[in-house]
C-alpha cells in the first residue's frame, strides 16, 4: 500500500481515467476525479470529414493519436454506413490500440515511445516517402506530428472530428476547498489542455492557490510539463513510460525518495 494516506486528483475523463484510478487505489491511495477536459463532436466540420470519408481508399496510413481520435472517426463512419477501407493503421499509445481492437481493427504499428517523435522513429524512411496518411484530429491538435511526417517525404491530410474543450461541469467549489485546506497531494495532468482548462476553469485565484499550494505536480510527458512550466509552476513527477501504470509508478517513486525534483 504505497499510497496510502495520499490524494491523487485524476484530471482525465471518467472513461479514460478509471485505469489510472484502480492503480491509485490498489497501492492503497485516494483517487478524487476531476475532469477538466470535455471532448465533442466537430460537427461544425462534417463536411470535411464527409470529403476525406469519401476518399479513404487513397490513404496507405490511418493514424489514431488518442481513443478520442478513434471514438470520434468511427462514429463519423458509422452514421454514414461505411466500412472501414483495407488500409494500414498506426496507434499511438496502449489505450489507443485497445479501443481499436475492441472495434476489431487489427494494428499495424504502436511506436515503444508513445510520442509523434516515437511514431516518426517507427517508420523507416522508405515507408513515408510519397505515403499518403490521414489523422484525424482534434482541434487542438499539435502539428509537431504533421510536420516530422512530411519532412519524411509524407504526404498528410489532418482533419478535425472532435473538440476539446474546458469541462462545464468541473466542481469549483470542492476544488478550491481541498486546494485551501491542503488536501490534495498529487495532481496529474495527461495533456497540456488538460492543465490549461484547470488553469481557465480556475481563472487568477485559482492559478494562484497552485502556485502557493504543497500540491505535487504530475506531468504525462515532457511536453505537458513544459505547458505547466510556461504559468511558472514546477512539475514535480514525470514518469519515464507514458501510461497510466508509469505515472503511478512515478509517483511513489516520488514518494519513496528515488525520484529528484529537477524537472
């Protein structure tokens, strides 16, 4: 029980966080979840998805950076009654690759590092050059992915299916209280918009009882960490393997002393 007497605050959505809280309270923690990403459909966009839908047998690759990305683009297919095309499909972490297997759609690649650099590495040189891929995306999308993809001599098609967007429900005040009376240990964040929304939903006051808090910071990657970083707070923990069962392991790291606080 490595966790015990700890409150984790699981900022994830409730169908992709429940992993990340059965391994908090297996090691004896408390996890509180508290959602600060809601994510729905860009229907605003339906025409561009209908016109890349109606054109899926030009692509080679199908890449799926998230299960949102998978949830999202499946749906779209579904309501237009069309099957998914023979085409190569790469996912991007284990989550990814289990929602695409629960549909019955075999993988052709899952990168070791789940990153857009990890996923470039992947592929050899040769596979990408005058490939034609498609990612479907949110519309907070990086383009850090996009770009390295054609560097390599990729040709890429992004469209936007689902929106990331603060969640309207976040519990204000009951955050606010366990942040005021020091009741939070760790807060983990699995995305920079995750943070961000924490940040928006929160305004000023609520930026500011972070910045004076004892709350740990977790941060899923480096990328994440550095949008904590630019509002000037120190991440704290930052697992070496990007899943759930990493940041947990990270955590009582932390707590074990082998961790340091460089990050």
């Amino acid at each position: 029980m490595k966790l015990k007497n700890k409150t984790i605050v699981v900022t994830r959505q409730p169908e992709q966080a429940r992993t990340l809280t059965q391994l908090i309270e297996k090691e004896g923690g408390k996890a509180l979840l508290f959602p600060t990403i809601a994510t729905v459909a860009a229907d605003e966009n339906i025409a561009g998805q209908e016109r890349v839908i109606a054109r899926l047998e030009q692509f080679d690759w199908l890449i799926f950076t998230s299960e949102n990305a998978v949830k999202f683009f499946l749906k779209r297919l579904q309501d237009g009654a069309i099957q998914l095309p023979a085409i190569k499909i790469a996912a991007v972490g284990t989550r990814t690759a289990e929602t695409l297997e629960k549909e019955g759609i075999p993988i052709h690649l899952i990168p070791d590092d789940f990153s857009a650099k990890g996923l470039i590495d992947a592929f050899t040189t040769s596979e990408l050059r005058g490939t034609k891929i498609l990612i479907p995306s949110s519309n907070l999308a990086r383009e850090e992915l996009q770009t390295g993809l054609k560097l390599h001599g990729a040709q890429v098609e992004t469209v936007i299916f689902y929106k990331t967007v603060p969640n309207p429900n976040f519990d204000h005040k009951a955050f606010r209280s366990l942040l005021l009376n020091k009741q939070i240990d760790v807060i983990t964040f699995f995305s920079p918009s995750a943070f961000n929304f924490l940040v928006e939903i929160l305004c000023l006051e609520g930026l500011n009882l972070l910045q004076t808090s004892e709350t740990r910071l977790a941060a899923i990657g480096q990328t994440t960490a550095r949008a904590i970083n630019m509002q000037g707070l120190k991440v704290h923990i930052i697992p070496k393997i990007s899943t759930s069962k990493g940041m947990v392991e990270a955590i009582i790291n932390y707590y074990e002393g082998k961790e340091d606080e460089r990050k």
